[in-house]
C-alpha cells in the first residue's frame, strides 16, 4: 500500500513573471510535512500540470521529492492523453524519485476498450512504477467502465484507482470488483465520507491546501470510529468545499489561497482570475467561518 488517509493535491505555485516560484513550494511543502499528511500529490486539475512543459513538471517533482526525503510518498500525475508523452514523463518521474503515478483517462482524444486497456498497459510497464489509473469523467470528458478497470487491474503495478466522480454507485462497483490488495482513492472532497464508508483506502484533498488539520482529521476521526465527531467536521466545512467549485479547479482554491496570505501566484492561460462575485462569496464565507478576518 503506498499510503493510506489523507493525500494533499498540492497546487504549483507561480511567480509574477508566472515562472514557477521554487521558494513559495518549498513554504508548502514544508508546512505539510507537519500536518500529518499521508501523501503528497503533484498535478491533476489542482497542479496545472497540463499548463506545464515536461522540463517544468520534472522540476517540480524533483524539488518536491528532495524536500520531502522519502518522509512521505509523492504521487505525480504523468499519464496524459499522449501515449509517448506519458512513457517518457513517467520513466523521468521514476528517475526523479517519485513513490508512485497517476494515468488519468485520456481527454479529447477518446478511444475504445482496447486503446485504453493498451494505453494504461503500456505507461505503467514502462514506468515499472506504481500507477494509479484515475478516473475523472468531469474534467476528462470520459468515464472508465468497470469493465476497463476490471481487466486493467491485472497490470502487475497497478495498484489502484483513484475515483474522481461523485457517484456512488461507481464508488460501490469498484470497491465490488477490485482485489482486495488493489486500493480504492477518493479523489473528491466532496465524496470523502461516502467514499471512505464503502471502503476506499483514503482521499486525496484540494481543501487541505488551506484547512490540512480538518481534511486529515476526517479521516482520522472516521477511522477510529468516531463517525460522530468525523460527519460533523466534514459537514462543517462542506460549504466551502462546495465554494472551491465556482469555477474550474484550481481558480478558486489559488484565489483563496492568495486571500489567506499563501501568495501562489495566478494561472497560465487559459486559466484566468476568478470572477469578482464568486470571490466574494469565498472571501465572505471564509470570514463567517472565522477562518479570515479582512
């Protein structure tokens, strides 16, 4: 089991010339090396990875993966929708140092059965890492069958699926299918308790980049048994990981971040500043919530 609990989806941060601002993801990442954190992952939505060139996202693994010094598993996003952009950039993750990748369903370009069984095979093989095979209908404009993740599954190294829905049912069905050595993800904070409840493993969190002692402690809470203490928390913030949806991810956690003092910088095109409204509403409820006071 490469981690279990709960995993950060670290945002990259970016400097005014929106170059990658090295100092500012050495802050974060340090900061949660103290939270109680179970993973660190890189990329997804949250990282804007798919803003980056390969050069940059390998500096970015290898300056979180030096920080960290194997205190921690760093999972990083190198699956695509590219097949020889995804092998190369896994074989350079591995040689970074990264614990284990992410293959997220290829978006615009969807394929069959076949060509998604051939893709997912043929990253994770030549990466000999272990993948998790995320599936993210939302963002990604596809949603993997069971049928694929069952027959996917057999892949020596695959040793998980990162589900990103927020349907349970899917959640329900995977837990039914995977072996029992294969891990179930929560990659929605918004699912962590249902998810959790049908025997996912742990959840990885957008709103631990600003609240990393209330994600964990979800979790923490609900597997000692506490279900009590672990619904009430989660039911607490619920508002404002509903809030960090208004606008494509990761505009308004940066933009809640950059009010909180974190200064991550903005977005590379064609992610742009959050409308004024919506981070109004954000701002406002932050400071009901006695997190800010502006």
């Amino acid at each position: 089991m490469i981690f279990k609990g709960c995993a950060i989806n670290l945002v990259t941060p970016f400097t005014d010339t929106n170059e990658i601002d090295f100092e500012c993801l050495e802050k974060l990442v340090k900061s949660h090396l103290d939270n109680d954190i179970g993973a660190i992952v890189l990329g997804r939505a949250t990282g804007e990875f798919q803003a980056m060139n390969d050069d940059e996202i390998i500096s970015v693994i290898e300056s979180v993966v030096k920080i960290v010094d194997k205190k921690i598993p760093v999972i990083v996003q190198t699956g695509f929708n590219d097949m020889a952009r995804s092998v190369g950039l896994s074989i350079r993750a591995k040689m970074s140092g990264a614990d284990a990748l992410i293959l997220s369903s290829p978006y615009y370009n969807h394929t069959n059965k076949h060509g998604l069984l051939n893709h997912f095979r043929a990253i994770a093989i030549a990466s000999s890492l272990p993948c998790y095979i995320e599936n993210d209908p939302e963002r990604c404009g596809f949603d993997i069958s069971t049928e694929v993740i069952e027959l996917i599954t057999v892949v020596k190294n695959i040793v998980g699926i990162i589900e990103s829905s927020d349907d349970i049912n899917k959640f329900a069905k995977l837990k039914y299918i995977l072996p029992d050595d294969m891990e179930l993800i929560c990659g929605n904070d918004k699912m962590a308790i249902p998810a959790l409840s049908l025997g996912a493993n742990g959840y990885i969190s957008v709103l631990a980049n600003i609240c990393p002692d209330v994600s964990v402690d979800i979790y923490k809470f609900f597997i000692s048994g506490d279900l009590l203490s672990s619904r009430k928390l989660f039911f607490n913030y619920l508002s404002l990981i509903e809030a960090l949806d208004l606008e494509p991810n990761p505009i308004p956690i940066k933009t809640t971040m950059n009010m909180l003092g974190y200064d991550v910088g903005e977005f590379r095109l064609p992610l742009s500043t959050m409308d004024p409204d919506k981070a109004a509403q954000i701002a406002t409820l932050l400071m009901d919530m006695g997190i800010i006071d502006l």
